[in-house]
C-alpha cells in the first residue's frame, strides 16, 4: 500500500492506494474517525450491485446506513443534492456523521457538494471506483453539480479527510467508462511528467488492457502528481489551473450534448485535441510534441463523434467557469510535461480549429511496442 499526504487548508489527509484494500474485511470501518455518530454509505445503484458486497465487508463494524442515488451526468444538479440531504436527515444523520462517497466522479462531485452543505460540513471519505476518480477528482476537495448552462457552476471547495483507492475496483468498468479515465491519464503526462508520457507510449496495448502491473503504476503516479498540485494551489488560484488543460472545449462540448452523448474523459480527449492544435497554430509547441501527444490521445480507441453544428460547441465557451472578466483562459502545451496558462487566443482561431476538429485524429491510432513496466514509483 501506498500513502501520500494531501495538503490542504482545513489539515492534512491521507490517500492510500493499494489493490485489494477495499477487499478487507473491517479494514475501511477502522479508518474511520472514532468519535462518529453514524456511517453514510452514498453510491449509485449500478456501484452497489458490482461492489456492494466489499463495501458492506469492508464497513462491516461500522454498520452503514445506505444511500443510493443516480450518478448519471444528467441526474448531476441541485436536486440530486436535495434527496440526499432529506435521505440524511430520514436517516438521523447529525453534526457527527460520517459520509463515505464510493462511486466515479458524479458520485464525489454530489456527495462532496452534499457533505459540504449538510449541516454546515461533515466528515468525508471518498472511495473511488472509475478511473477518473481514483487518478483525479476524489483528490483535492473540488465538489459541484450542474446548471443547464454549464458545468459544475454551483459546488464547493470541500476536501475529504480520506481518499482510499483499490485498482482492483477498476475490473468491473465496461470498456468504454474505463477507456475515458485514460484521458485524464494523457492530460497528466502533457501537463508535468515526460515519464509517464514515455511509459504510456511505451506500455499502451497493457494500460489498454489494464495490465496490474502498469495500471497501478499509472494511477499511484497520477494520484502523486494530483496531490502536489492541489498542496500548492488549493483554490485555483495559479498553479492548479494546468489540470484543466482539455477541459475548456471538454466542458463546452458535455454541455451542447446536455451531457448525455459524451463522458467526460472523452470530452476530454477530444478538448486536448483542441488545445494541441491552437498551440500548434499559435507556434507555442513543436510539431513532433504535437504529433505525440495526438498519437497517444488517438492511441486510446475511438472517440465520439462530435456534434455536426460544432458552433454549438463555441457557443458554450462564454459559460466556462474558468473565464475572468469574459476572457477565456486556456491551457495550453508547450512541450510534453510543460503548458502555459493565457487569454491570447483570437476567437476565430478557436472557430477554426473546432470546425476542423474531426480531421485532426489520425486515420489510424498509434501502437505501442511491449516493453517492460516501470519501476514502482
């Protein structure tokens, strides 16, 4: 098992990530504070019906209330947050409750902005069971819901007291939800960290296949990067924007689906695409690294199509919450393992480059050689 510190401004709070950890009996219920009033299993139905049974074991002591709740994009809004909140209150949940969030990134999001709002705060632990999340959003302390007109625009800077993350909760992901943490894999590598970059490129067919071995390489490396930031920046401030690099278009894109045809790694996926290309323009990145990092991202399998009105996409910018005073900011990579943060994007290169979106991805993905998995990090 491995244990990283996240720094925060409301303490300090393990991550611990290991395979087979949620498969202890007991062990999660024993990391939980000892002076709580009530254990609160929140989760999906679909996350309880394929690991509802090691949770249960792994809480067993603790004797959890359970709440299920829907953590499809669509159902990600404030009246998601408000059944839970009345399903608490039903469950005589109080100021010395425990809330245990286990499911993907839907599910931190709501029970994080949940927990943050019930009773002014109360103790929080994320178990994360997709990809998305064991390598990104269950660390850091961002939670939020929806608004018909754009992403995550209500929510709280709330961080957990506990991350725990188990690889092993990954074999039940279909190949598709699996496939989209990837692209939040490729955007840790861009944006600091040459090595993993080296390593996916080297190891893609076995991170594909979710080869032990690379796999829990690759997310204890993301997990590691994840917390520096988030020790540094807590709020966005500076440093910490880097991790929205494919998020500006991937945001805009979720919202002119009405988030249901995209997942959000693919929005991703097709949002670095989109940042590649206008730096390429803007000459801020040399070819080969542009080249590479389209290979990789196109190396995953195929993306989604995109809407055929791709205006609709460019309409959603103004919305990103990521804007200052109107003015978008955007991510963009300099080389692998470096971006730059910056306004100076002309609104017509943006329209270009989204009405060409599609022709960018290369006939054919990138294949990997096998070579040997890294050392453990």
């Amino acid at each position: 098992m491995k244990r990283f510190v996240i720094h925060s401004s409301a303490g300090d709070y393990p991550l611990l990530c290991g395979r087979g950890l949620v498969g202890r009996r007991g062990w999660l219920a024993r990391q939980l504070p000892a002076e709580r009033t009530g254990v609160f299993l929140l989760s999906p139905p679909r996350v309880w019906r394929s690991c509802g049974r090691a949770l249960a074991a792994a809480l067993e002591s603790a004797r959890p209330h359970r709440i299920l709740f829907d953590d499809r994009e669509t159902a990600k809004d404030l009246r998601t947050v408000e059944r839970i909140a009345r399903a608490l209150v039903r469950a005589g949940a109080d100021r010395g409750a425990a809330i245990v969030a286990a499911g993907g990134g839907v599910v931190g999001d709501v029970a994080g902005f949940a927990a943050a709002s019930y009773m002014r705060g109360v103790w929080l632990a994320h178990v994360p069971t997709t990809l998305v999340a064991q390598v990104d959003s269950s660390i850091g302390g961002k939670t939020g819901v929806n608004l018909k007109e754009g992403k995550n625009l209500v929510g709280a800077f709330y961080p957990p007291q506990l991350v725990v993350t188990d690889p092993d909760l990954l074999k039940t992901l279909d190949v598709r939800q699996y496939r989209s943490g990837l692209y939040e894999v490729v955007k840790y590598a861009v944006i600091s960290d040459p090595l993993l970059f080296d390593v996916l490129e080297r190891t893609l067919d076995r991170v594909v296949a979710r080869d032990a071995e690379v796999l829990d390489w690759v997310v204890a490396r993301c997990a590691r990067i994840k917390g520096e930031i988030v020790g540094q920046d807590e709020r966005e401030a500076g440093l910490r924007q880097v991790l929205n690099f494919g998020h500006t278009v991937g945001h805009a894109l979720e919202a002119a689906t009405g988030y249901r045809r995209v997942l959000h790694g693919e929005a991703v996926g097709w949002g670095m695409l989109a940042a590649v290309e206008i730096s390429r323009r803007l000459g801020h990145i040399r070819p080969v690294d542009a080249d590479r990092i389209v290979a990789l991202v196109a190396g995953l399998g195929p993306l989604p199509r995109l809407p055929e009105r791709r205006q609709s996409i460019a309409a959603r910018l103004g919305s990103d919450k990521k804007a200052r005073a109107g003015r978008l900011r955007w991510i963009l990579p300099r080389r692998i393992g470096e971006v730059e943060i910056t306004e100076d994007v002309p609104e017509k290169l943006v329209r270009e480059v989204l009405g060409r979106l599609p022709l960018l991805l290369p006939k054919r993905g990138a294949k990997s050689a096998r070579k040997p998995a890294p050392e453990p990090c």
